[in-house]
C-alpha cells in the first residue's frame, strides 16, 4: 500500500519564469570554460554552499571567471528566486495528497538561494525535504531513491515519485522499485524505453495526484510487500 509520496521540485511544483538558471549561467561562459559546466553544475547541487558568491569563489580559478561573469551569474540565481513561483494547483494538491499520505520532496537543486520554498509555503506544506545539495545524491541516481526510502523508513513498494522528468523522476524511481506518476503536462509522447508493465501512471495535472494513490492504495500491494 502506498505510505508517502514524494514530490519534484523544479517544474513540478514550481517553475522560474525566466526559465533554468543554468541554463541562462552555461551561456554566460565562454566556449573553453562550458567544457566543465556539467562539473561546476553537479558542484553546485551535491555540495552545500553558503551563497552563490561561495560556489563561485571554488570556480573562479578552475574556470578563469572574470569579475563581470560572477557579477552576472550572481545576479541569474537572484532573479530565478524572485521568478520562482507555484503551478496554480499545487497547494491545493499537496493539501489533498496530505489526506492519503505522507508527503516529501525530493530534488536536484543548490543549498543557496531558496528562500522562495518558505514565501510560496513549500516549507509548511512538506515536512520531509530531501535537496540534493544536503544528501549528496542526484536523481536518477540509485541512492537519492534509497537516501528517502531509508529516511522515511519505508520499502519500495510503498512510495510514489510524483514529477515532470522522465529520467530523473520516472526511471529513477521505477529503478528503485517505486510506482512513478509521471507528470506530463504538455502530453509528450511516452519514450519506448521503459518495460510496458512497469509502475507507472501517467498524469497531466498534479489535481490528479491525489486521486491517483487512493486508487493505488485500493487495489495496489500489500503495506508488508518489499516491492
């Protein structure tokens, strides 16, 4: 039976207006220095880092950055925060899920600048909270699945991922023996590389995450089953 369902964060639950600030950061970067951006960009959300000015201040020799690409980069974190706000069901749906499970948040994000979690009510809405910055772990990595599944102490067959990626959320989760719902708002095709059996619901809104466990928990596994 399912006892928690966790959540993703970026495009989940919220979304910047401006859109990834890594994005906009790889093209501040000049060709040499994007050869690391997946390195400076997997520092920055397995690591904890005061600030965004700490997190350049380890890259500012590694990758040459001049004062006015630190300037910069600092300013597109400060503009994704104030950007940052909720789909317009997303309170509404963690309230309901609240109802039928435990809720958490699971997400590959940077330890700085999420003062927004508290302003848009992330923080009163979820208790448990798992950011990749804080466990080191990213999804789909096998071990962000395990790091909640221990936390939480719950089997696999007892937890849901709720979220847009089908990737980080969908085969992580199915590869750790959880049920997926997958968040497809947009009614993306379904990638062909996923067995046709495995755990996993389709959703084009998160009003139709509540609904969906309860539906699980009807007629889905045993709360003793390991998945």
């Amino acid at each position: 039976m399912v006892r928690a369902v966790v959540f993703d964060l970026w495009n989940t639950l919220v979304h910047s207006r401006g859109g990834d600030p890594f994005r906009h950061l790889h093209a501040v970067l000049t060709q040499s220095q994007r050869a690391r951006f997946q390195e400076l960009k997997r520092d920055a959300m397995v690591q904890r880092h005061a600030d965004a000015h700490a997190l350049l201040a380890r890259w500012r020799g590694p990758l040459n950055l001049t004062d006015e690409q630190s300037d910069t980069i600092t300013g597109i974190f400060r503009r994704a925060v104030e950007d940052t706000e909720c789909f317009p069901e997303t309170c509404e749906a963690l309230e309901a899920t609240r109802h039928v499970a435990r809720v958490a948040l699971l997400s590959n994000t940077q330890s700085f600048d999420l003062g927004f979690l508290d302003r848009l009510g992330i923080v009163q809405a979820i208790a448990h909270r798992f950011l990749s910055a804080e466990t080191g772990f990213l999804k789909p990595e096998e071990n962000a699945f395990a790091f909640v599944q221990q936390k939480l102490g719950l089997f696999p067959g007892q937890l849901v991922m709720v979220g847009d990626s089908w990737n980080d959320d969908v085969k992580g989760a199915l590869n750790a023996g959880w049920t997926a719902l997958w968040l497809n708002r947009d009614g993306k095709p379904r990638p062909d590389d996923l067995d046709p059996d495995a755990e996993l619901v389709e959703i084009q809104s998160l009003a139709q995450v509540a609904p969906a466990v309860e539906r699980l928990q009807a007629g889905a596994r045993c709360s003793t089953c390991l998945g």
